[in-house]
C-alpha cells in the first residue's frame, strides 16, 4: 500500500492535536521524530517527549485548531493553523518532512502579532 502524501499525514495531525488526546498523535510521528522551535532556539525529540509536551501545556480549555491554508507534496508540507483554548490564541507556521508515512521533523514558527504601523494607515485594511 503507498504511503500518504505529506498533506494528507499533515491534515491527520491536525485532525489528532484537535481531539486533545496528545497520546493520540504520536500514531503519525515516526520513531525518530523531531520538532524545532528556532524563535526559542529550542528542540523536543522524540513523540513521547511531544505528547507530553502538549499534555502539560497551560491551557484554559479545549485546544482547537484550525486549518488556514496547507500546501505540500509526497515528502513535505507546510501548514499555517491557528490555535486557541478560548483565551489563549496563536498562529502557528509548519514545516513538515514526512518519510516511510510517517512525520519525522517539524520545523515550526509562532509568530507574535503587533500593532500596524501608523504611518502606513492611508495605504492598508484590517484582516478579517
């Protein structure tokens, strides 16, 4: 049977981390899994490490994710999801490397948002 394409694997991630049974989602991530976080010059190896990581994370309620936009081919994708406990809200940039059907790295960004600039007001919307 072939493999799932990166896309695929990365929506059934996403799909598991929205049930918050973080135990859940080590069945997508490989024996040798790695997650870098380069803004906190931080890495977490190995799916074990990962699930509790997120079990332990402070959370105010449910996690949801939701799915903005994911792009990839048969090795890789990327995914842009937003995440909120209902207090708590993020986004969140992924980049994915998939091999033998299963995630074996991700390389993931959370960007902080800031105030627009003032002296670009005339020239720019607020996002909806």
């Amino acid at each position: 049977m072939k493999n799932p394409s990166a896309a695929a694997l990365v929506r059934e991630f996403w799909r598991l981390m929205a049930t918050n049974d973080f135990q859940a989602v080590a069945a997508v991530l490989s024996d040798d899994f790695v997650l870098d976080w380069p803004q906190s010059n931080e890495r977490i190896r190995g799916a074990a490490r990962f699930c509790q990581m997120n079990q332990e994370y402070p959370a105010h309620g449910h996690w949801t994710f939701t799915i903005r936009r994911l792009v990839g081919a048969e090795l890789e994708a990327v995914s842009e999801v937003s995440v909120t406990d209902g207090v708590q809200s993020a986004r969140a940039i992924s980049f994915f490397t998939v091999a033998g059907g299963k995630i074996v790295r991700i390389v993931e960004y959370w960007p902080e948002p800031y105030a627009p600039q003032a002296n670009r007001a005339h020239l720019v919307e607020t996002l909806d």
